[in-house]
C-alpha cells in the first residue's frame, strides 16, 4: 500500500484473509480480526468505493471487523456523495463501538480505540464534504493523536498514518504551512512514503517554495515508481 501497488496489496490481503480458520474467528481470537479486514483496508486505502459496497457483510462474532466494515462502507457512500447513507453507517459503527468492551484487543490496541479512530475518520470526511474544514480538522487532529498512542506492533494496530489525511485536509483548507508540519512528522515515521511526499510537494507548491517542490517531486517519483494508480493528493 505504501508504494502504491493497489494490486499486489490486494492479492496480499486477499491471501492473508484466507489464512484464517473458521474456527478461530470470534470473541477468544480477536486478534485475527485484523488480518480478515485487510481487504477492506486495502480498499478504503486506494478510494476502490465500488468494490467495499460489494463486501459481504462479516460474520456475527467479528465484532471489530463490523465496526471496519461500516467504516468502509461509510467511507464509500460519503465520497460518492450520498451523505444520509454515510451517517447510518457512521451511526452504525458508533453502535458497534460503544457495544465493544475495553477487553476487546486488536493486536495492541482496544477495539473501542481502534474504532474511534475509525469513527474520525469518517465524520472527518463527511465534515469535509460540506466544506467544513476546520471541523474536519479538528476531528482528525484528535484521529492523529489516538493513533500516537498506540503501541508498537506489526502490522500496525491502525492500518494507515492518520496524518496522510490530516495534511491533505489542511491543505483543502487553506493551510499549506501547517501541512507541511505535519507531513514532515509523518516523513519522520515513516520515512520516503509517497503519500506524504506528494502531499509535502503540493504544500510547498502553495507555499510558493518552487525549489523544494521540485526537489520533493523527485523523491516521490522515486517512492512511487513501482505504483499502478497515480496519486493526486496524500489519500484517495
């Protein structure tokens, strides 16, 4: 996903989702909750909006991977410009959420946490959409923050840098020098991810700082050589 290889990301989650037995899904095996979302994540990561609307809905023990699923399919309805179908389904994960115990691990992390998350994400976007950008920023400010507090762990608890979102809604709003702070802070996370280099690119565009856009375009030709999608912005 970070180099932008939407197919192969797929054919990984794919097969990483087959891996896990019937028989350990459920409430004792939350943890492998994360590994049968893996294709939603890899969709909502490439905005393929069609194809989350086409997953089946997840078996009834998985109560982490629900929240993921309305999650995605929010996600979808919202950047399709069908906000009353995206408030159910972010009414919907709110329900799953607050019905998900502190004891409900996902790796590291709770699933009312990762959840939350997931929740800002979402009402972030919507926000978004009705061209509330300092709501919208507001909302994935506090997303950043709950993501920094996560453990340590592999893959991460959270699948994605918050950030790449943050920093393409700053710029939305007319905020291209405090997007630059933050894509610098994901740079130093995750050092030479596109996403944060083309987003970095575009903040310095609008900061009028010629010189080092060009000299961060070049790193994110770089990181982004071996792509099958082109990238517009920090997120799809």
């Amino acid at each position: 996903m970070f180099q932008g290889r939407s197919e192969a990301a797929m054919a990984g989650a794919r097969e990483v989702q087959s891996k896990i037995p019937v028989d350990m899904q459920g409430n004792a095996f939350a943890a492998f909750e994360t590994f049968l979302s893996q294709p939603l994540y890899v969709m909502v990561r490439f905005g393929q909006w069609d194809e989350i609307l086409q997953e089946p809905a997840p078996a009834a023990g998985n109560r982490f991977m629900q929240g993921v699923w309305h999650y995605a399919r929010g996600m979808a309805f919202s950047q399709t410009n069908k906000a009353q179908k995206a408030r159910r389904e972010l009414n919907a994960l709110r329900r799953t959420r607050d019905n998900v115990g502190d004891d409900y691990f996902i790796g590291f992390g709770t699933a009312p946490t990762l959840l939350t998350i997931a929740e800002l994400l979402l009402a972030g976007d919507m926000a978004a959409q009705k061209d509330d950008f300092d709501g919208a920023i507001a909302l994935l400010s506090r997303a950043v923050r709950l993501e920094d507090s996560l453990l340590y762990n592999e893959p991460p608890d959270w699948y994605f840098p918050t950030r790449h979102v943050l920093g393409a809604l700053l710029l939305a709003g007319g905020y291209a020098g405090e997007a630059q702070v933050v894509y610098w802070e994901d740079l130093r996370k995750n050092p030479g991810n596109g996403y944060s280099l083309m987003g970095l690119y575009q903040a310095q565009q609008a900061a009028g700082d010629e010189a080092a856009a060009a000299a961060t375009r070049a790193r994110f030709e770089a990181a982004w050589a071996a792509a099958d999608v082109q990238l517009r912005s920090s997120r799809f």
